[in-house]
C-alpha cells in the first residue's frame, strides 16, 4: 500500500484536476465527498480522455464523469482477496479506507 497521494474534492473541475496531477506528478488522484470521504479514483489518463471527446466542456466536474467509485478496498481486507477483486474489476490501483470511507492509502497492483 502507498501513500494516499493528492485528494481532491469531486466539484472540482477536470481542467483543475489535470493542472493538479500534472504539478504533483502523480499518476492519479483520489477524490473526497463533500464530507471528506473517498468518493473516486482518476487517472491522468482518464481526464485525457475525458478532455478529448466532443462533450467536453471546461465546466465539467470530476463527479459528471465516468471513473472508479468503488467498491474500495478495505482496510481489513485480506490482501489475496483485495488483488483478486482488483484483477476481476480490471483495475490497477484502488483506495484503501477505513471503516467510515476515509481513504488511508492506495493498493497497486505490480505487474
């Protein structure tokens, strides 16, 4: 398990959420509810994408778009479980929290 990492709210807008990945130089970024819980997960690849397509609008909030939101891991989770639920949801990283939600780290895979 890593660091948590940047966490940011889910109303920020993609255009900020790349300008905050791009200047922390991570690859991901974890989101918060209104009441500081883990809400998300994305990519720079994802806002990429996201950036790219015909309904792009620099108005767009990371909650309008579509991205991970769980289920994360938990933080009691047996690890063989947690690797397996990852592969099965093809994802390469996912939040770990604890039992309110709150994000404690991210699980990643290694190749």
């Amino acid at each position: 398990m890593h660091a948590p990492g940047p966490q940011v709210e889910d109303h920020m807008t993609v255009d900020v959420a790349m300008s905050v990945l791009i200047g922390a130089r991570v690859p991901h970024l974890l989101l918060q509810d209104e009441d500081g819980r883990c809400a998300g997960l994305v990519t720079r690849a994802q806002l990429s994408a996201h950036r790219g397509g015909s309904w792009y609008s620099n108005r767009t909030r990371l909650r309008d778009i579509p991205l991970d939101r769980g289920p994360f891991t938990s933080s009691v989770a047996v690890l063989s479980e947690a690797e397996d639920a990852m592969r099965d949801r093809t994802l390469d990283v996912s939040p770990v929290i604890d039992e309110h939600g709150y994000a404690l780290g991210v699980l990643a895979l290694t190749p």
